[in-house]
C-alpha cells in the first residue's frame, strides 16, 4: 500500500523530481511526501529543513525517498554523499518507469530501529540485549518466555532483575531498563531509556521505533531498573 501510494505521489511531480520520507511513527511504517524546494526541480531534490526537522521530531526517519525523472534510478554521487552524512537510506525510483534502488549508507548507525516483531527473536527483551551489546558490550541474559506469560500470571520480568544485576532507580539515566504493565496486573513488556525523555521499545505487530516517556505508551511504565555491574 506505501509502495503504490509513493509510486502515485512521484508520478503526479513527474517531470520534477518528487521526494518525501518513511516515517517510523510509535511503530508504524508511514509515507509523508515533502515539498521540493530545489530550484532546479527537473534535476534535483530538497526538503527543506523545517520539514525534516518536524518529521524528525514526529518519528524515526527510516528513509529518504526521492525520483530520477527520465534517468535510472541507481544514485547519484550527490545522494550517496548526502545518505552518508545523514546515516539514513536513500530510495530513489525512476520515473515514469517507478524502477526502484534502496541506498544503505556504510556507517547507518539506526540498527535497532525498525525492526519487524517476531516473538522470540526480535522482541522487546531481544531489542533491550542487543541494545547492551551495542551500547556497553555487556550481555543481559536470554529470557525463554512463554507467549502471553503475563496472562498465566508467570512475573518473567520481576524474577528476573536480581540475576542480572538490576536494581530500581527513581529517575531514569541512559541505559536503563523500563518495565511497563500494559492492561495487565503484571509486568508484560520493557524497553530502554536512551536519554532526553525518550526510550526505544518493540511492541507485537508494530516496529521498533522510539518513543517519549512523557505521552502514549509512557503512562503503563511502572519501573526503571538500571545494572550495577555497569555502574559501580
């Protein structure tokens, strides 16, 4: 559905060159077209720095997306420069053709983020470990848990903070973990702070993305735990 809804946005610009971002919004994968502001149209490309910033500051910036009118749709020097320095992908499609080629840049630091649920591998205790190993090359053990554990009242999370060195702070800092009981009487999902009033969680059906503490989700979050052996 993006994918026709992209197509249908840069074929209606064509001849100019249309562009516009995937968003990772709370999780879900969103297609937000931008105004081209290059004074050139037929042959270059650009957001203005309103825009991104607003689109920076809604969600996680998954992608740039862009057309070469008339052209192939392999990038430029210019867009392999600019995926660079932004450590964001390029996806440029040529028009009227709507052929596609997906840029990663080398040094894409955003790994954790937009990720696909898949109970057991990547959820939201496998994001927590993996952000660990990334962040502090330390290993959080591998919880097995049983799907829906929190409705056979098993308490996985709360069992589980002595064993790893986790102990409760009253405020959060980098890289503490977040407990939060969802409808739920238990602690059912958890995720980590990662500074400036914001955390990255992974919920069932949705990506991972980044959220605030202070709106949406925030208001099931019970506990911060930070590990001792980090910190002493």
């Amino acid at each position: 559905m993006i994918e026709k809804k992209i197509q249908k946005y840069l074929l209606e610009k064509y001849p100019e060159e249309g562009c516009g971002v995937l968003l990772n919004k709370k999780g879900v994968l969103c297609w937000r077209p931008c105004d081209n502001v290059a004074e050139d149209k037929l042959n270059s490309f650009k957001i203005s720095g309103k825009d991104f910033i607003t689109l920076s500051l809604s969600g996680d910036i998954e992608a740039i997306v862009h057309s070469h009118p008339d052209e192939e749709c392999k990038p430029s020097k210019s867009d392999i420069e600019a995926s660079e320095h932004l450590k964001v992908p390029y996806h440029i499609y040529s028009t009227p053709s709507c052929e596609k080629y997906v840029y990663t840049p080398s040094t894409k630091i955003d790994t954790l983020l937009g990720r696909v649920y898949n109970f057991g591998t990547q959820d939201c205790w496998t994001l927590v470990r993996d952000y660990y190993i990334k962040e502090f090359n330390y290993r959080l053990p591998m919880i097995e848990f049983e799907e829906d554990f929190y409705e056979t009242g098993l308490d996985y999370f709360g069992g589980s903070i002595g064993p790893w060195g986790g102990e409760e702070v009253s405020s959060p800092k980098k890289g503490d973990v977040i407990l939060f009981k969802i409808h739920n009487d238990i602690e059912n999902h958890c995720g980590v702070y990662i500074g400036q009033g914001k955390y990255i969680h992974h919920m069932k059906d949705r990506l991972s993305c980044t959220e605030s503490i202070y709106s949406g989700w925030g208001k099931y979050i019970t506990r911060y735990i930070r590990c001792k052996k980090l910190h002493s």
